[in-house]
C-alpha cells in the first residue's frame, strides 16, 4: 500500500529545524550563493496522518530535506505522531544523516546564554518512549549521537562563533521532557543529581527513531534560559531576543556542517547498534 500523495524525493541528508531556526524562513533568509530550494510545501500521506511540509533544498553538492520545529503542529497533532509522521518520511526518503538544533535550558551552571552544545548522551524522562514506526529492530542506544556528525558540528560552529565570549561543547548530557511547560525547581535538582547537563523536549523520541531508520543522529542546541532555581530566574525577554536574534547564526553552522560531511558514513557505530528483534514470531513459534 502507498501513503505517499507524490513521490518523495530519494535523498541522503535531512536538517530538521527548531526553535532556533523558528523565526526564519530557512534557508531562503540566509540567502547563500551556494543554496537553492528545489521544492516547498511537500506533504505526504503517512500511516501516522498528514506530514509536515517540507522543503528539498540543495546546498553545495548535497540535496536534503527540512521541515520546521520537529513537525510539531498544535493542537491537534501530538508530539509523538509528529515525530512518526516527520520520520517515516525520512525513511522512505533514504536519510542517512540527520542534523538537528533546538533551544534548551541549562542545568549545569558553566552553561551561560547563547552557549551551543552537542550532547554525547541523553535521559528519557518523557512519557513518549513506545513512540516508533513498527519495525522489526531492536536498538541499542550505548552511542545514541553519531561522533562523526558532532565533530563536524563542532568544527563548525567554533569557527562561526570565533572572537566572541561564546562556547561550544561538545558533550554534555541532555535531559528530554514533555512540556507545554518548563520543569520545576525540584524537578530540576533531581536532574542535575543525574548528571543531566541541559533540559529540552525534542531528543526523544527523535534518537530512537532515527535508530530505527538506519540514520546517524546529531543535534547542537542553544542554550535559552537558566533552568528553574540555576543561577537566576530566566527572563522572557532573554528567550525572546535569543530566538529571534540567533536563527541565521545556527542556520549557517548547520549548511556548513552540512557541506562538509562526507555521503558515506564514516568513524562511527550508527547503524550496527539497530539490530533485528529476537521478538518475533516465526511459523507459530516465539
């Protein structure tokens, strides 16, 4: 059976858009020589529902596909079936690499404002994680961020936040939980007595799903608030100016990065860690 409306397009890399990129019409805002937006307002039928729309964008010699804000369109359509609608796209696309931004609030009190970090890890404590897309895979999520795509990043954004006052880690532990709203003060204690270095909303199910499709993973996130009782209490016109003051900055580390990864995957484990389900029924027999 097909659920596709039109073809979708065959392409190896996707840019999945945030909060960070949310003010702007990406990439076209950005208005680079080197990057042209081939199609706009692709939507597809999925076994989830409705997509999100997406854009096929080619920069340098790579062609991907984005969409804004991890597919997330209130109120009607949950997280959880974004995230299978936007990632059962990226499955029959044949995404291989995926690159994704977002904004976070920061536990650890190195972390100041307008910091970017690239997790190496992350604690699930949503309430989304049988989220997925039915496959017959068995995950194992000791190296849920490909090495690979957060040296790029890393590389990159270095370069791009040069002779500034800002840094950029390239570890740290990301805390994912569900929202509307932001976490308490006692709730954020008890991350950071997990080590949890950063609070967002977006890396699960995401890192599980791109698992399942085969994909390396990798994300660099803004720091935009203090969490609740760190440092001091956060101010919304800080989150305002960060998220309407940032989104070419990140949109442009992400092209760059971008157009230095190599097609085939290389120096890390992704796919040997989805492995085949021993849960399977075989002519009647577990």
């Amino acid at each position: 059976m097909s659920f596709a409306r039109e073809e979708i397009p065959r392409v190896q890399f996707a840019v999945i858009g945030g909060s960070s990129t949310f003010s702007l019409n990406f990439p076209e805002d950005l208005e680079r020589e080197d990057t042209e937006v081939l199609r706009t307002d692709l939507i597809f039928d999925t076994p989830f529902g409705e997509s999100p729309a997406f854009k096929l964008v080619r920069t340098g010699d790579k062609e991907f596909l984005t969409c804004k804000m991890h597919g997330w369109r209130p109120p009607a359509v949950s997280r959880g079936q974004a995230s299978q609608q936007l990632f059962w796209v990226l499955k029959e696309a044949g995404v291989e690499r995926i690159y994704v931004e977002g904004g976070v609030g920061s536990i650890n009190p190195l972390l100041e404002l307008r910091d970017l970090v690239i997790p190496d890890d992350y604690i699930d404590h949503s309430m989304r994680q049988d989220v997925g897309l039915g496959g017959p895979y068995l995950m194992i999520m000791r190296e849920p961020i490909c090495p690979t795509g957060a040296e790029i990043l890393y590389r990159v954004a270095k370069k791009h936040l040069a002779g500034t006052d800002r840094h950029v880690f390239k570890r740290g532990t990301y805390v994912n939980t569900d929202g509307r709203h932001f976490e308490s003060r006692a709730e954020v204690q008890m991350f950071r007595s997990w080590h949890g270095d950063f609070v967002g909303q977006s890396i699960a199910p995401e890192v599980y799903l791109a698992r399942e499709i085969g994909a390396c993973y990798t994300g660099i996130y803004m720091v935009v608030n203090y969490a609740e009782g760190i440092i001091r209490d956060w101010d919304h016109k800080d989150l305002s100016d960060i998220f309407y003051g940032e989104g070419k900055k990140i949109g442009n580390i992400l092209l760059d990065a971008l157009k230095e990864t190599p097609a085939e995957a290389v120096g890390c484990n992704c796919r040997a860690l989805r492995k085949e389900t021993l849960l399977q029924v075989k002519n009647g027999n577990r």
